[in-house]
C-alpha cells in the first residue's frame, strides 16, 4: 500500500456556505468577488494548493460550516524518490540549474528628454519624483517603501481607489502604482476616474495585480493604465517600467 501524508489547517473564521464551495478552487475566485472586495487575497491560494497537491498524485479536501470555520485536509503519497523529478517538473529544467538573482543595479543609461504635454506643464519643478501607491497590502507596501526611496523618489501611499484618487488630486504625482484589487473603490474604476479628468491624461500609470490571467493585461490597457506588472512584483521590471513612464534614471543613494 502506498504510504500518505496529511496535512490539516483550520481556523474559526466566517465559514463558507455549501454553495460556495464550487467556488474555492477556481483560480481568481473570492467568496468577496468583486474588486473592491473587504477581505485580502487574489484567490489563488487554495487553486495553487489543489493544483500542486495534484501534481504529487495528492489530493485536497474542504469542512466548513457558516460562523464556525473552516478545515483544509491535503493528502499526498509519501515517495521520497519521487519528490526531486517532481519539483523539476514543476519549476521547469530552466529553472532548476538557476541560480538566485542578483540584487538589480540600475543600468547606466542616456539621458532622455523631459515628458512633454500639459499635465507635465503643469508640474512644478521637483528634485525627486514623486510616486503615488495605491495597494491596500501593508506588507506590500512597506515593502515597495524601502525599495522606492532607495531608488530616490518622493512616495505617498494610498489604501483605496476613492483616495487614490483624492491624493492624485490634491498632490498631483509624477507617477501612480494602481494595485486594481482595492476596497470601497477597485483600481480600474480609480483608472478610469483618472482618465475623465483633462488633467490627469497624461499621467502615466502601471497597473500592478495578482490576476495574471490572459488577457487581464488588456483589460487593465483598455482602462487606461500605461503598463501592466502582475504580482509578485519583479523589481527590474517595476524599475524599467517607471524610468520609461517618468523618461528618467532614478538615482539610488547608498546606505550607511
């Protein structure tokens, strides 16, 4: 017979209703399914956890009763041979012989002409550039603080889309990170508030989330975002994406 492995997590949380139990393991689905949802989470944490349990000849089961909690079982076959050809499989062979990346460097590039048009006109002159994000994730964004003000930009930090927008607003930045799964107002609605003001036409905008699906891209392009990074965040694309936008080389400073 063949020897298995289980792991159980509970908790004593909301619960979850019988008919929404289809639900749990679609990739994206949220029990909170719209973009200004309450709750944190893209809803992939219990797909990735069935697919990758299903990549190991596992499985994975669900209890839950409303107003009580919640209990998570994945069963694997415990085949220590078969653990390593597995792992590969599921990084890819590329991967496998990868070693860990360097911390990005900026690259030494030519300088570029300054942004033209009336929003940039209408800028007043800064020494640093100022970057508005808009992500609700305080791990994300304490995250994306260090990292920016290294790089040497000005930040502020927005937790909805209704103040994202204020702040855009009233402090007019060089630069918006919009995460689009917010609550009270989800980022493409935010994006496209932007864009309805003559003023903010030009602003350029990345739109970062964690829904990666084909053709999320586009719909975050058609909204008005001048880029696209989904999440986890790539710091050399995140840092090419804003030098492109901004048309300059972010000067890092040392530190002591």
């Amino acid at each position: 017979a063949t020897n298995t492995v289980t792991f159980t997590v509970w908790d004593t949380g909301i619960g979850i209703s019988t008919e929404q139990m289809d639900q749990l393991f679609k990739p994206f689905a949220q029990l909170d399914s719209s973009l200004s949802r309450q709750y944190e989470g893209s809803g992939l944490g219990l797909a990735l956890a069935a697919r990758m349990a299903e990549l190991c000849g596992g499985s994975i089961a669900v209890e839950s009763e409303v107003g009580r909690g919640s209990r998570v079982t994945v069963s694997l076959p415990w085949h220590r041979e078969d653990a390593l050809p597995i792992l590969i499989q599921m990084r890819g062979p590329q991967d496998a012989a990868k070693p860990a990346p360097a911390a990005p460097q900026p690259a030494a590039q030519p300088p570029h002409a300054p942004a033209s048009g009336p929003a940039a006109a209408a800028k007043p002159a800064r020494s640093r550039s100022l970057v508005l994000l808009a992500e609700d994730n305080e791990a994300n964004v304490r995250a994306l603080r260090d990292f920016l003000e290294h790089q040497g930009y000005t930040l502020l930090v927005a937790r909805t889309g209704r103040e994202a927008l204020e702040v855009a607003q009233s402090e007019r930045p060089d630069i918006i990170l919009m995460d689009i799964q917010m609550p009270d107002m989800d980022g493409l609605q935010a994006i496209r508030r932007l864009r309805a003001d003559p003023s903010m036409g030009d602003l350029p905008i990345i739109a970062v989330t964690a829904l990666v699906l084909p053709g999320e891209r586009e719909r975050c392009l058609a909204a008005g975002a001048n880029d696209f990074i989904g999440k986890p965040i790539s710091i050399p694309d995140l840092t090419n994406a804003i030098r492109d936008l901004l048309h300059t080389q972010p000067v890092a400073h040392s530190i002591a």
